[in-house]
C-alpha cells in the first residue's frame, strides 16, 4: 500500500470541498447554480471547456484504446469529442446565448413546445448513465491501486463519489469552474513532467514516435472499403455531433460573462483538448519501452492499468504525486459537471411542469436533491457494471442523444421550417431506428447504430416537417383550381 500517496489524494478531494464550500456561500439563485449567474472570464470558459472531456477516459481509457489499434481506434474520442466543442463554439454559442437559457432543454421548449422539451431532456438525462459510470469507475480504480487492492473497487467508488458529490450539492457551476480552473493547472504541469520524464526512461522521444510509427499506430483512416468506412464514420460523429446537445457542455459555455467569450471559449478549450489528449498516449507508448514484458501482460489483461502501474513502479514519488494528483483533477472536472447537469435538466425542464408554483428557493433546493439522487443512481449502476472498460461506458453514452436529440436542436436552430411535428418524428424515427441496430442480435455488426439513429432522426424532422406543409400547399392549389366545388360543374 502506497499509503503516503493515498493520503494526498484524499487531502486534494478535502480541499476541493473547501473550494466548493467557498462558491456555495456565493450562489444566490438558481442562474448561480446552474450556469455560474453568467460571470466566467474567456480565461476561465477555456479551462472548464477543456475539463468538459478530459477525465478518466483521456488519461485511462484512451491510451488504452490507441494501443490496440492506433489512431484509428480513437477517432471517437480525442477527434469526435474536441471537434464538438468546436462545433458549438463556431454555430451554436453565441445564437444560445442571446437566447438567455437556464439548460439546453428549455430550447426545445421555446421552439417546440413541452412535449419536445420533456421527451428531448429525459434523453439528455440518459446518456449521462455511462459517462458519469466511467468517472465513477476511475475514481474507485485510484482508491483501489494506491491502497494496493486494500479498498475493493465498490467501496472505492462510494469514497470519491462521496467526495466529489459534497462540492458540487454545495457550489453547483460557480464550484466546478474554480475547481476546474485549478485542476486543469495541476492535469497540465503534471502530465507534462510526467511526459518529459518517461520519454528520458525510454531513451528519448524519438523512440517512443519510432515504435508508434512500427506499429503502424499513426495511422487513422479505415481500411478501403464501405463497411469499414461506415463504421469509421459512425465512431466519429457519435461524440463530434451526439455531445452537442448536452446539458454539460452547454453549462460550462453558458457560464461566459458575453456571447464571444461563449464562442472563442469553446473553440480554444476544444482546441487545447485534442492536443493534450497526445499526451497520454505518448506516455502509455513509452511505457513499452521502459518495461516492455510488464506493459504487453498488461494490455492482453487490463490496457487501462499500464499507465498507474508505470508510474507506480518506475517514477519518483514526485512524479507519482504529480501524476495521481492530475488524474484525480481530470476524474473530478468531468464528475463534477456531470453529475451537475442532468439534476438540472431535470428539475428545470421536467419537475417544473410537475410542480408550476416552485419558487427559486425551492428549484434550488430541488437541484441539490435531485444531484445526490441521480449520484446514487449512477453509482449502482457503476457497481453492477464493473468490468465495463472506461471508453465503452463513455462511447455508448452519446448514442441516443445522437440519434433523439441532435437534429431538432440543429434544425430548430438554422432551419425556420422545423416544426414541432418534424422535431417528434426525428426523435421517435432516430431513437427506434438506434434501439433496432443496438438490440436486436446481429444488426450491431450490419450497420453502425449511431450513424442509422442520425439518419432517420433526419428522415423523421423532413417528413415531419414538410409533409404537412406540402398538403396545407397542395389542398390550396385545389381550391385555386377549383373556384366552384367540382360537384356543382355542369
């Protein structure tokens, strides 16, 4: 048991308690709570955008990935996931902001009605199971390696759960911001060192580029023909399109003092997040290098092991410290907001229509209720589904908003035409047509479900929406024709 490093770990969860309690003494209202009253600076809109994505799949799970295949098997996360928050930053931020929103789900409302709002955020509020699952599941993977299989997985996940949930029930989006801030400091300085200090273990990081590059791991496109292609495609536009209509990532760039800081912080913090994201993987490569038979026992075991176990067994214990401490401040960054966003949804968009009469001071109140409802819910779900790998928990997360949520939202947004009719066919014909490829045995491999829930969520908004206007144009060509009823002619 590394008892020492357990001990700071736990005295960095504790501290964040004390920052989350400092920003609950400032939160007034609900627009405090959920959107940080809309006060972050650019500086403070890049580094809470940034820690949108990088968690435990950026350090843990995606080297993991890259290992098995290279490049091409992360095409989904870094590349889909930094290119969303582009995404929203050049066509989405500033037209929401203007809109003066408390969640994404009250755009819906506001261009389609209630129906659309309710049905749009409960699968807003779905797709939060596996992501907030794989967060949880690294928290207890931290607890567990550092007490040296001392504190089982379960009971490790309970601990950080615990402790993450305490600052964001107190502080809400004003919270996580500053403790995103901080994090994303120590994720940088330490991850950095640690980078530069495996690359000297490995004889240099030219080294580490030449075995990736053996191992034909640059190598990102799919294999030359249309069933690879299709899949490719599939894995790249399930977090790049399927995580723009998230309560996270619309929260973090809400929080923005002006429409602009909204916009260029979402660009930039996506940008810096695809380019730190390398890091892990280098790191992980190296690790090849510096114990080459440790590191192939355990990619064929447990791929999401080598990096901790790397650090643990060949870094100093300031490393050590540098590297725990920066994957517990991207564990929390991404845990904090997550659990934060879907308790919103809810409340907002849901219980109000329940309960009308709520005041602020209850909506609040209900928030806070909902968060550690919701964290118990998901930290069950985590147990039960221990053996999930991290990036499977987080890839099959975006799926169904993908496939429900992402084209009323893009339609309602650029196509005036959009109706409320088109908005409720795109979600049942994406979400049936997702649930057939994903369920039903063998279609898994026929045609990706995150591709097929797109397409027919589009079919679903065209037909929806212009078919009713096609009979309203063509009835009224009818009676243009036909100025006397055709009965009464000769």
């Amino acid at each position: 048991m590394n008892l020492a490093l357990l001990i700071l770990v736990i005295l960095y969860l504790v501290g964040t308690l004390l920052i989350g309690a400092w920003a609950g003494s400032r939160v007034k209202n609900t627009s405090d709570f959920a959107v940080a009253g809309h006060s972050l600076p650019l500086y403070m809109v890049i580094t809470t955008s940034f820690a949108t994505w990088f968690g435990a799949e950026t350090v843990m799970g995606i080297p993991a990935k890259f290992t098995e295949g290279g490049l091409r098997e992360v095409v989904e996360d870094p590349f889909g996931a930094s290119m969303c928050l582009v995404l929203v930053g050049l066509f989405f931020a500033q037209r929401l902001y203007k809109m003066n929103l408390l969640t994404i789900g009250d755009f819906y409302r506001n261009r389609y009605g209630v129906l659309i709002e309710i049905l749009s955020s409960i699968l807003i509020i779905l797709s939060y199971l596996g992501w907030v699952a794989a967060q949880i599941t690294a928290l207890g993977l931290v607890f567990t390696i550092l007490s040296g299989g001392a504190i089982s997985l379960p009971v490790g996940m309970v601990v950080g759960t615990v402790l993450v949930l305490v600052y964001v029930m107190m502080g809400g989006m004003l919270a996580v911001a500053y403790t995103d801030f901080i994090q994303m400091i120590v994720l940088v300085i330490g991850l950095s060192y640690i980078a530069w200090y495996s690359a000297g273990l490995a004889g240099g990081a030219d080294k580490v580029f030449a075995l990736a590059s053996e191992k034909d791991w640059f190598r990102i496109l799919p294999e030359s023909n249309f069933h690879a292609w299709l899949f490719f495609i599939g894995s790249a536009i399930t977090m790049m399109l399927g995580s723009i209509p998230q309560q996270d990532v619309f929260q973090r760039v809400m929080s923005a003092n002006d429409g602009k800081t909204a916009r260029n912080g979402a660009v930039i913090g996506g940008v810096c997040y695809l380019l730190f994201a390398f890091v892990p993987m280098f790191i992980v490569t190296s690790s090849l290098l510096i114990m080459p038979e440790k590191a192939s026992e355990l990619l064929e075991s447990d791929s999401q092991k080598v990096l901790p176990t790397l650090i643990l067994e060949k870094m100093p214990f300031f490393a050590q410290v540098l590297f725990f401490g920066a994957l517990v401040s991207a564990i929390k960054s991404c845990s904090s907001a997550t659990l934060l966003a879907p308790s919103t949804s809810f409340v907002e968009n849901i219980l109000r229509h329940i309960y009308p009469k709520l005041d602020d001071k209850h909506i609040l109140l209900a928030m806070r209720i909902s968060i550690f409802v919701f964290t118990s819910l998901v930290l069950t779900y985590a147990i039960l589904m221990q053996g999930t790998s991290i990036y499977e928990h987080v890839s099959s997360a975006y799926q169904i908003t993908l496939a429900g949520a992402f084209v009323p939202l893009a339609f309602g947004v650029y196509w005036r035409r959009a109706t409320t009719q088109g908005a409720l066919l795109a979600i049942l014909f994406g979400v049936t047509a997702w649930g057939i490829l994903t369920f039903v045995h063998g279609m898994e491999d026929v045609f990706p479900s995150s591709l097929g829930g797109l397409l027919a969520s589009v079919t679903g908004m065209l037909v929806g929406s212009l078919m009713p206007q096609f009979m309203r144009s063509k009835h009224t060509t009818e009676r243009e024709s036909y100025p006397v009823h055709p009965d009464q002619i000769g």
